[in-house]
C-alpha cells in the first residue's frame, strides 16, 4: 500500500448536479516525455492524466480535438479542423475567416504529450492569426481549450483556472487569513471566527471593513478584498474597521491557517442536534470535539444524535469516513471502484468510535449528496441510524482532481460508490426509512410521521433492481427543503426507545461487504487493513501511485 489518499465530493451548484469527487494531486515533477515549454506542458500532462485516470477509456485524438476546435468561440472567425488528404498524411488545419492561416502535422500515432504539444502549437498560431484571441489572457484561453477537451467526458468532469482552484483549495484545506466572514458591497463583518487573528485583536461582528494596509475597500468587488485579506501563513497586515457607534480603528493581524467552520451544535434536553453543512479538513474533529462536550454536559447520558445533513452538499471523503467511524464500532464503511486500479479501495470502521451505542437520526433531503450520502448509507445499511427526511441526490461517482503545472486544477471521475449492503450510491442515492416528502411541517404532519414510525415497512436496499429502485425513490421523491419537522420527528424517536427501535430495524439489509467486499461489482475490491481514519483530516492510505491528500467531497 503506497501513496496518500484522500477523496471529494461535491455539487457542481451552477450545473444543478452533485458531485462526488475523489481527489487526486498530479505529481509535481516532470513526466518523461513532457513538453518543456509551459503550455505544451500544461495540456500534456491533463491528457495524460485524463487517459490514465479517466472512468471510461477515451482517446487523445478526440479529446484534443475537441479542446482546439473551442477556440473558435472566442473567436468566431477561427476555425480549427483535422485534415488528411492522405494516410500517411495528417495536419491540424487553423483556418481564419475561411482562410486557411496554418497547419500543424500530426505524428503518426501521436499520443498524449504529442497532442499536448500540438495544442500549444495551435494556441500559439491562432493567437498570431487572430488579434482577437491574441489579446485575451492566457488562462481565458486554456480554459476554453480544456473546456472543450472536458466536454467530451461526463458533466462532473471540468477544469478551473488557477484563480478557481485556488479559491477551491481554500474551501476544502483552509487558507492563510484573519478569520472573519465578510457580506454586502460595504464589506459588513457578519461573523467573526472564534480564536482566530481579528477575534483575538478585538474585532467584533456588526464592524465594517473600510481599509486593508491603508488601501480603501470602497468600490471594490468582494473577491478583491477577500484576496488581499489572505496571504502566507504569519504574514501580517492591518485592517481598518468602522464601529457601528461611530469612529475607526486600526488592528495589526497576523494572519493564521482559517478553516471554515462546517458544524454547529445545539442541544434540546438530552438529545444533540449537528448540522454538518459539509465535509472539509476539520469537520470529523470539530464534531467529535463538540460531541464529547455534549457528552459531559449530559453527565454521559445523552440520550440521542441528530445528524442533520440535509443540502449538505459533500467534502473530503476521509472526513466522511471518519465521521461515520465515530458511531461505528466495526464493519465497512463504504467502498470505490473504477478503471484505475487505485480506484478500487474499501473503507472500515477502524474500531475507535467515541458514540457507537448512543442512539442516532440522521436527516436527509434532495441537497444531500456525495459525502454526506456516504455518511447516511453506512449507517443506515449496518443498522445504526434511523434516516429521516426525503431521497437524497445520488451523487455516487468520484472525482480526482488533479493540480496542473500551471496551479489550476482539473477534476475527472474516476470511480463509483457502493455501500456497505452493495448497491452504488450513483443514481439510487439514499432512501430515508422514515419519508416525510408528503407531510405537512405542522403538527398533524407530526402525529403522521410518528404514526408511521411505528408501522414502517421499509424495503431492504440490497439486491433491488433498477425497476425497483426506481419505484422506491418514487414513492419517497427528493426535495430540497428542511423543514422543522423533520428535526421534531427525529427528537421524538428518540424520545421513544420503542419507536426508534422499530425504525431502526425496519431495515435489515445485512452488509454484504462485511462477507465479500464485492459482490455485485465487475471487478474485486481489496479488502486492506487500513489505519484509524485522522480527526484532523489527514489522508486515508490506499494502493495505487503516490497520490496527494489534495482531496475533496464536493
């Protein structure tokens, strides 16, 4: 077992789609064989890897193709074809306002970082053909070239400019900054994040940042300034914020690493509600921290968990698996499986939970995708929560998403999820044992639910055909509210010891993967003895090639 692993999952909120993503950092050296001029470099090695990672077989040739022929939407004048007036001859063709400008010779058998080059080559001769492309930023123009190049694979495939990615990496693994949260044209400080650089100098929410280092934030965009805000790690700066009662004041920061905050707790009587909004580095050790004080506030007795992950929509996949192994004393998790042969892992409980007895619910709703699905199923399928709420999205491939020479980064899907009873998240999502779709978020819908609690017939998820499983997603369709009900319901389930019970055993699905790890996949997972999953959100370790942790569940 070789290498760092870590995965993400998300939703792609602009493409209306969930996203699971499985997470892989490209090396940071130069392959053998790669071009040595910075774009040729750049395209190589994403065609590389999109043939080497990519679910589906798919050739350089097409891929490349595709990529030269976007330029022409930034141009609509250029035209970009392949010509072969005879076998033995081959030609990328660069026409401008139906003339023919350039043409590129295509090796025989060329591939990937033949191609690679190629699309630098033709980049360069329409930027010399075209004063219109010419003038465009060269990252404008790689994102069009890998826009058409991820346009021939799956809808969660797609690449970000080095400004996106960096904003993506910021999401996910924290960033160097002052820990505030930032909202309006007037640059309003909403909240202030706890023991972060400007609550520790006296920065209070409601103030309103005017300057950064003596620069003014008046009439600047919101990226702006929160760029300016960040920086490296113990690097300094000076914030000027107006006081609500009148007056300014300057503080000296010193900027610290800021993870965003992804869980809050509240408790009602002896029951715990999470809201778990998604899944970045410091998500399992947040809520484990949160849980063991919950814990001692209760005297140690809590009586019950509410895992509220509805529009959760994802994050780092070992935050998901560390997560679920904090209610799970043992059994599997959940598993991957793909084309590549590091893309077949199965994740288990490593033994060290901190709540596996406490009685658990977890809500669920259309926005619950990826990671969060991950969290739901495991647990439901070993038999350890009780699910509430409506079906969740079923985002069940994985992505990875690889760091490119250039600093942006491009995600591709690599695997499927499939749950502990064996069935892939992708398309079938998760099915609540208690549906409340057609309630009312009223008190008759209350009396309803909990009525139905006591007399649910759910269906077990494993070994259901698609007909089947179509009709059960049917008669529990997703939506994308949170209503209180569904926190109500949970409470009063957990009230009852008797109702949760025959909740949570309307399901017996039993885990095939805890007698064959793959039962119903084409290919075998391996079944690996695999370390405690980290708190802290390092990665999980996986066969394969050297992988980064640079990973996430979006």
């Amino acid at each position: 077992m070789g290498g760092r692993l870590s995965l993400l999952f998300g939703w792609t909120r602009a493409a209306g789609a969930l996203s699971v993503l499985f997470v892989l950092a490209a090396c940071t050296g130069d392959r053998a064989g790669l071009p040595s001029d910075p774009a040729g470099k750049l395209f190589a090695r994403g065609l590389d890897e999109i043939i080497d990672l990519y679910i589906e077989p798919v050739s350089s040739r097409g891929l490349a193709l595709s990529g030269a022929a976007r330029l022409a939407r930034l141009d609509g004048k250029v035209a970009v074809r392949e010509e072969a007036p005879t076998p033995e001859s081959v030609s990328l063709v660069i026409s401008y306002d139906g003339k023919p400008a350039a043409a590129l010779p295509i090796p025989g058998n060329a591939g990937a970082h033949e191609w690679g080059r190629l699309l630098a080559d033709t980049i360069a001769a329409a930027k010399h053909t075209s004063p219109q492309i010419a003038a465009l930023p060269s990252d404008t123009v790689d994102k069009a070239v890998f826009d058409g190049i991820t346009g021939n694979l799956d809808r969660f495939s797609r690449y970000a400019s080095p400004e996106v990615a960096r904003d993506h990496r910021a999401a996910r693994d924290g960033f160097g900054g002052i820990g505030v949260t930032l909202e309006g044209e007037d640059f309003h400080i909403t909240a202030v994040h706890p023991q972060g650089p400007a609550d520790r100098a006296g920065v209070k929410p409601d103030d309103k940042l005017v300057a950064i280092d003596g620069q003014s934030t008046a009439g600047r965009n919101q990226s702006d300034v929160v760029h300016q805000l960040r920086g490296p790690l113990n690097s300094t700066l000076t914030v000027t914020v107006a006081r609500p009662g009148g007056g300014t004041r300057d503080y000296r920061l010193q900027r610290a690493l800021v993870i965003v905050p992804t869980v809050t707790m509240k408790r009602d009587g002896n029951v715990a509600v999470f809201r778990v909004a998604s899944f970045n580095q410091s998500t399992t050790q947040r809520l484990a921290e949160t849980l063991l004080e919950a814990q001692r506030q209760a005297g140690g007795r809590l009586g019950g968990i509410v895992l509220d992950l509805r529009s959760n929509p994802g994050g780092l996949l070992d935050q998901a698996v560390s997560l679920a192994d904090l209610f799970i004393r043992e059994g599997p998790i959940v598993s991957t499986v793909g084309r590549h042969p590091a893309s077949k892992q199965y994740f288990s409980a490593s033994g060290d939970s901190i709540a596996p007895r406490t009685p658990v619910v977890i809500l669920i709703n259309g926005g619950s995708a990826s990671a969060a699905e991950i969290v739901a199923a495991a647990l439901q399928d070993i038999g350890r929560a009780v699910v509430v709420g409506t079906s969740s999205y079923g985002k069940g491939t994985v992505q990875t998403v690889l760091r490119l020479p250039n600093d942006g980064e491009l995600t591709l899907t690599w695997a499927r999820l499939v749950t502990p009873s064996g069935y892939y998240i992708q398309t079938h999502g998760v099915v609540p044992t208690l549906c409340t779709a057609d309630l009312a978020d009223d008190d008759r819908g209350l009396a309803a639910g909990l009525q139905r609690a006591s007399t649910v017939g759910a269906r077990p998820r494993a070994g259901l055909d698609e007909r089947s499983w179509a009709e059960l997603r049917k008669a529990c369709p997703s939506k994308q509210t949170s209503p209180a009900l569904d926190v109500k319901l949970a409470e009063r389930i957990l009230a009852d010891p008797r109702l949760y019970s025959d909740a949570l055993h309307a399901i017996r699905p039993g885990s095939q993967f805890a007698r064959d790890p793959a039962p119903r996949l084409e290919a075998s997972l391996p079944a690996p003895s695999l370390p405690t999953p980290s708190l802290t959100g390092s990665s999980l370790t996986g066969p394969g090639p050297a992988l980064s942790s640079d990973t996430r569940v979006r």
